[in-house]
C-alpha cells in the first residue's frame, strides 16, 4: 500500500489547479494575446 505525504498532495492539488487555472483563462479570456498586451 502506497502512502503519499501531505506534502505530495500539497504538490498535486497546486499543480491540478495551475493547469485548470490555465486552462480556464486561455478559455475565458475576452481578447486575443496581442490585444491584450498592447493594453
């Protein structure tokens, strides 16, 4: 039986969360990159 530490779920649960974030933004966002940059 494998065990992770709460540090391993620390990891998992920030990495999972970057990448919805992520995922989410470039969805979400109301503008193309360049025009969002040149704001």
């Amino acid at each position: 039986m494998k065990t992770e530490t709460k540090s391993g779920h620390l990891s998992k649960g920030l990495v999972v969360g970057a990448l919805v974030g992520a995922a989410l933004g470039v969805l979400v966002a109301p503008q193309p990159g360049k025009q969002t940059r040149d704001l």
